[in-house]
C-alpha cells in the first residue's frame, strides 16, 4: 500500500507556498534551534506504537494537514494534554510563529513535518490516527485548478488508511464549491460516513473552535463556514 501510494505521487505535484518574507535573525536562529526538536523523521521508520513520537503519555492522536498561523493547533494541544498532535506546514513563517508559540507554552504534546502532507502519510502506519482535521486548506477556487485541491481520491484513500475505524475526519471551509466538492468526493470513496444529522451540525462550529485568522477574513468578507465531520467506516 505504501510502495503504491508513493509510486502515484510521481502523477502527483505540490501547490503552495513554502516562504513568505524572510525571517528576522532572531526569528530565524530560534526556528533552527527548535524545528529538529520538535520535527518528525521520515528517514526512521515510524515508532510501534506511534505514541512513542511523544516524550509525554498520549492517549490519542491527532492529524492536522496545513496548519496556516497555528492558532487552532496549539489550542488544540493545550486543551488536550493526554491527545498527540502532529502538524504538517510548508509554510516556513507559519512553521515559525507555530514553535515559537510551543516554546512559549511548554507544550509536550505536538510534533510537526515541514514538507508536502502525503510524504508524512505514506510514512505513517495503518490505523494509528484518532482524527484528521483539514481546516480552511487553500479552495483553488478557479475551477481549472480544482484538481490541485487536497481532498482526492487518492488522499482519501490515504486517510482511509492511516485512521483507525470510527476514526473522524473533519473538513472546514467557507468556499461553497469546496464544501460540495469534499461532501462529493467522500461519498464517491465509500470509506467515510458525513455524521450530519441536521443543519446545525455542519453550521455550527466544532466545540471549543477558537475562530482563526482565515475565518475572521471570511465573516469580513461576508462569507459563512461549513464544519464537516466524516466518520471513517
């Protein structure tokens, strides 16, 4: 499944940013201290159980894909303790404003990878993740370039695998086309069940959400959110 999986990324290429403006020497210094401390390597094989990424005792694990500014994921950390948490940013100033708030905090509890997601997923090992969360990922909003969006076929496939049964996948998005386009693409997998019962439970936040910079920019913009949970089945 792996060998496969890693075989299909050569069809496959990366869309997004890697650097913004450049790091202050101070900002700079402090994310090459940090980011080996805190950074999962892919060159070792995946720890049995994956808990032992975590020099604390973690009871579950946590994915997050594209952690923009980090706001939600510390949060998460830290009103979690006994969860580990991994985070995956290419964005190196987003990667530096993240550790320099897990310095700041002290938490134990997150690990992050720098680089394209998949490479982190392919790594990981079967049915070791209690959730997944893809929260506001670029839409691609032109429709030429919706094949770029990261929910696929072939990453569904990829979370399929990864995540336990019963495990959660949860997608947010203000961008409608994306919305349906996740809601499409799950369906069409068969791997994952939408837990909605009613309206409310796609429109309402997901509790304890601490709103981020990109849903305040979306209310200004005039534009709602959609909070989807998918059970992997």
């Amino acid at each position: 499944m792996i060998d496969v999986a890693r075989r299909s990324r050569a069809t496959e290429a990366f869309f997004g940013r890697r650097k913004g403006k450049a790091l202050r020497g101070q900002q700079a210094e402090k994310l090459e201290v940090l980011l080996p401390r805190y950074l999962v390597d892919l060159s070792a094989p995946a720890p049995q159980p994956l808990n032992d990424l975590f020099p604390v005792p973690t009871e579950r694990l946590r994915l997050e894909i594209g952690f923009g500014g980090g706001e939600h994921l510390i949060h998460r950390a830290l009103e979690q303790p006994a969860t580990g948490f991994i985070g995956v940013e290419p964005f190196v100033n987003s990667m530096q404003k993240l550790l320099a708030r897990v310095d700041e905090t002290g938490a134990r509890n997150l690990r992050v990878y720098n680089d394209d997601a998949t490479q982190l997923l392919d790594w990981l090992p079967d049915g070791c993740l209690d959730q997944i969360d893809l929260l506001y990922p670029d839409p691609w909003p032109k429709k030429k370039h919706w094949k770029r969006r990261f929910v696929s076929q072939v990453n569904l496939s990829r979370f399929h695998r990864v995540l336990k049964p019963g495990a959660l996948f949860c997608f947010a998005s203000d961008i409608d086309t994306y919305v349906n386009w996740t809601l499409q693409h799950c369906h069409a997998h068969g791997g994952f069940e939408w837990t909605a019962r009613n309206a409310a439970d796609w429109l309402t936040p997901y509790e304890g959400w601490p709103s981020t910079r990109y849903e305040a920019k979306a209310r200004r913009e005039g534009r709602s959110s959609a909070y989807l949970t998918f059970e992997r089945v």
